[in-house]
C-alpha cells in the first residue's frame, strides 16, 4: 500500500517517541541469538531517522536502553554498549548529511566509559544541526527522572530559591531531563505489547499511543507512515469537547 498519498505533512506530531521492541523476540523466531535482533534493528532506526527528517518531524526520541534492561545478563548488555559505540561511529556521516542534532536523556554516568565518550563526542559535533532533533532514551527510567526532579526542586525549596506555591507544571517541566524538548505527540510502540514500560511518563500525558504488531527489525517507512495516518485520523481534545475543538 502507498501509504505516502494519504500521509498529510501538514498534520504531523512536533514530537515522536518510539518503544523500539522486539529485537529479542525477532531473533529467536529466526533460531539466532538475541544480539543479531539488536543488530538488526539498527537498520531500522537508520531508517525510521532519515524517515522523520524528510517529513519534517522535529523531534524524535528513541527508547534505546532502559533503566531495567541493566538487569540483562551481562554479555547482552556489553554487546549492547558495544553496538552503540559502532553505530554513533557509523551514523555520524547520516546524522551530519541530514542536519540532525543528537540529545540524550537518562542517567548516562551509568555507561562504561568507552560509550559515554563517544556519545558526547557525537553530540558535541553535531550541536549546530538544526533539521531535527534525535535524542537517545539511555539508562533511562521515568520514575528516576521524577524523582529526580522532586529532589531537585526540594532543595531550592529549602534553600528559598523557590516558594511552595510556586511550583507549576512549567516548573516541574524545567527540571525534568526532557527540558529543552516539547511534550510528546505520538508514541509508536512495536511488537504487539501495550504498555508505557517506564518511559516519559509524564511527557506523554496527552500523547496519543499507537501499537503494532511489527518488531522492530521489520519497522520500515511504510510502517512509519501508517502510524502517522492513524495519528492524523484522531481528534486530539486535550480535555474539550469535541465542539470546541471544531
């Protein structure tokens, strides 16, 4: 199916997230291990990337590497610190062509020293994109971006740089990790699982959320497109009726 004739480009979410899963499941349905679904999936992001660029999406947000995922064994973890590493490396020509400038949000202290370095390399060299903003979910975890916000806030609290009454949705927003980045629009989550899992929780309070059956791997332009349909066929009311909208 053409998907790109129904795909208006005038109505397309400011900011996307995407739970990229499946990469697991992937593999094992092909009788190879895990890292070869991870491996594989890059293909996708390469793709779903220079994808939302072309459109004009602004901002996209990947769910790379979760807080939780650190309970993985072991040698699926440093393969996976691996595989970033080869990618930033590999991806930086794209990334520089295409006028994308990289971000990163979690708790990146937590990644060996060899893709912590490269990571801010990369997002050192490409600061000056302007076309559209990337940003990696690594160690990530909502409820530890919270809290890390509250504690935040509390201590200006007590330190009167900040009155109680004072605190708003602004205010919280300000010290979240995602501060420089609009609110989620549409959230993309592959593999056929409908959940949240931990990420952007409060960012996506008025998100609409769209869940397919495709893994990760097989994610390709026409799956993207048909999620940004199914975005434009929704009515967003953030909280109206559906007269007010209109």
């Amino acid at each position: 199916m053409d998907t790109t004739t129904t795909l208006h480009t005038g109505n397309l979410p400011q900011h996307l997230a995407i739970i990229m899963d499946g990469n697991g499941r992937w593999a094992k349905k092909k009788g190879m291990l895990r890292i070869f679904g991870h491996e594989n999936g890059t293909k996708a992001v390469r793709e779903t990337v220079e994808s939302c660029a072309r459109l004009g999406i602004g901002y996209l947000t990947l769910y790379a590497f979760s807080t939780e995922n650190w309970n993985r064994p072991k040698m699926e973890v440093d393969t996976l610190m691996n595989l970033l590493v080869s990618s930033l490396e590999k991806e930086l020509p794209t990334l520089q062509k295409n006028s994308i400038k990289l971000n990163t949000i979690g708790n990146t202290a937590m990644l060996p020293d060899g893709a912590r370095k490269k990571l801010l390399d990369v997002i050192e060299q490409t600061k000056g994109n302007t076309r559209m903003t990337l940003t990696l979910a690594l160690s990530y975890g909502s409820r530890e971006e919270i809290i890390s916000a509250v504690k935040k806030i509390s201590e200006k609290v007590q330190n009167n740089q900040l009155n109680i009454a004072d605190i708003s949705e602004s205010v919280i927003g300000a010290h979240l990790y995602t501060h420089d980045l609009p609110d989620v629009d549409l959230v993309i989550r592959t593999s056929g699982e409908q959940r949240i899992s931990n990420f952007l929780l409060w960012q996506v309070a008025y998100a609409e959320l769209y869940f397919t059956e495709v893994l990760w791997p097989d994610f390709r332009e026409k799956d993207l497109h048909e999620a940004l349909i199914s975005y434009q066929k929704r009515e967003r009311r953030f909280g109206k009726t559906s007269e007010q909208v209109k």
